[in-house]
C-alpha cells in the first residue's frame, strides 16, 4: 500500500515524537532570541483596548484576506480557520461592570513556545521577528496549540495542519498594511514601526491615567522576550483577559505530553508494517503452514 508525502510526515514525527520519550532524539531548548522588540527596524501592531468597539470588522477582514472559510461566521477563539477574533468580556470597574473588546491573534512572541516544541521545524521565526508555520513541514501533531500561552494557534482539519496569522506577509511585502489594521473604523489597530507604536502606546497610556483609568497599561513590550503584537489595556492584564505572566513552552514541557506516546508507540507499529507491506492481505512469507503442521484445525 503506498503513503503520499503528508502522511508518510506524519508518521515519522510520531515515531520521533516517541523516541524523545525513551531518551532516543533529544529535545532542544528551542529559546529564540530576546530583545527584538526594542531594536529598530522593526515592525508591529498596537491593539488599543480601549478603542475597540467590537464591530468584528478586523476578524471579517482577516478571513477574506487569507481566504479562509465562512468569513461572516464569529468565533469567540482562534484555531486553523480564524486566525483573528474578538473576545467579549467584562471586568469590575468600581461598582458596575465595563465590556471589554480584546482582539486576539498571534503575538509573534520574541521567545515563541510553538518553535521551542515543533518536533520539525515547521514552526520557526524569520530574522524579521515574525513566527511561520511551514505547512509543507507540519505534521499537525499540535504540540504548538498545546504549548502557545494566548491559546492561539489551531489544526485546520481541512488541510491538516496548524494555521495561524502570518502577520498577512504578502501584503507587507507590497508595502500595505495588515488586512485588521486596514479594516478598523475605529483606529483601535495600528500597523508600523515597533518604536513608532511604543511613543504611541505611551502617550494613550498617559491620557488614559489621566482620564480616569489608572490601572491602564502596556503589553507586550517584556513579555517573553516582547511581542510583535503590543496592547494599550484599560486595565490589568488579568482584567482583560490576558495572562499576567506568560510562560514560554521548552523541551521539558513537551516531556510530559510525549508520556502517552511511549505505549501508543506500540500500538503503531503494527499499522505501519501493514502500510509498508507489499502484501496487505497477510498471505505472504511467513503465512503458510508451520513444519510439522498437517493444516487440520
């Protein structure tokens, strides 16, 4: 029985995926390099909570940009077909309570949990500071969806590998703007250089402590080593809807989701030797009667 390309991938990640369990391959470390966000040169986007005033125009934009499925359809999460969202949530605000418009992508973090656990490399950070997902080298084993702190990244089932925002790389290439950043009516998404957006992000931030919002805060220019995706908060991150303290993923914590493999390591050979086999049926050498054996019952 022949195997295409996909799932000849896909069984060779798995196979290695169990052989880290046995100590066989061993794990990188997989830290990216930190401190990109404050160099110059750089570009990102400023998401400005408090602007945002949850149309969904940003998640719409993104769907019809990167042709993905049902783009009028709203989902509250990211995954292999909506690579932005809105979430809409509330938090305490004195004695009431205040809604909160959190537009949820990927950070394209400096030190990325998905590359520091990708068993093939299809996750990986250009030079630019922005992270990829190779689709021809994924194996959709979702040890990046697993491991991402924002719960970003998703399995597309329909092609068969985790999809994520590209930060619509073709577009930049051409000199234009992200596909969210263009489609807001609110100005609530800004799109450009990383130093331009920290003035931008500190000057909000100063108005709005001034106008009666003293918790507001910045986003993303320390956490895991800066994100490319920097946030202008209302208040505390807790409060919007975004870890405090994200952790990055390494090859110690892919350690304790490979566990299982070990014994389903077992289980797979079985199929594989079936799918390699020129004679599937089980009627070839080795399936005739033993010496000794008359072929009665």
């Amino acid at each position: 029985m022949g195997i295409n390309r996909r799932t000849f991938l896909k069984i060779s990640g798995l196979i290695a995926a169990g052989s880290v369990t046995g100590g066989l391959v061993p794990i990188r470390a997989g830290r990216a390099g930190a401190g990109e966000l404050t160099g110059p040169g750089g570009q990102g986007m400023l998401n400005d909570v408090s602007k945002c005033i949850g149309c969904l125009s940003c998640a719409i934009a993104c769907k019809q940009a990167n042709e993905l499925p049902d783009p009028m359809e709203y989902s509250p999460v990211t995954d292999g077909d909506n690579w932005t969202t809105v979430r809409f949530m509330e938090r305490k605000a004195g004695e009431t309570r205040a809604p909160v418009n959190l537009k949820v992508q990927c950070m394209h973090c400096g030190n990325p949990s998905c590359v520091a656990v990708c068993p093939t490399g299809a996750a990986y950070k250009r030079e630019d500071g922005i992270v990829v997902i190779d689709r021809e080298t994924c194996i959709g084993c979702k040890y990046c969806v697993m491991s991402c702190p924002f719960g970003v990244p998703g399995l597309s089932e329909e092609k068969g590998v985790v999809c994520k925002c590209t930060f619509c790389e073709g577009r930049i290439k051409e000199g234009r703007i992200t596909a969210c950043a263009e489609a807001c009516p609110a100005g609530a998404i800004q799109f450009g250089s990383l130093d331009e957006l920290l003035k931008k992000a500190e000057e909000r931030l100063a108005f709005l402590k001034s106008d009666g919002f003293p918790n507001s805060a910045l986003y993303g220019n320390a956490e895991l080593g800066g994100l490319r995706v920097l946030y202008v908060l209302p208040d505390t991150p807790d409060a919007c809807g975004l870890p405090e303290t994200p952790r990055q993923a390494n090859g110690d914590s892919i350690l304790k989701w490979l566990t299982g493999l070990a014994m389903g390591g077992f289980l797979m050979v079985s199929p594989i030797r079936k799918m390699f086999s020129d004679d599937p049926a089980g009627e070839g050498e080795g399936s005739g009667p033993r010496e000794g054996d008359n072929g009665n019952a």
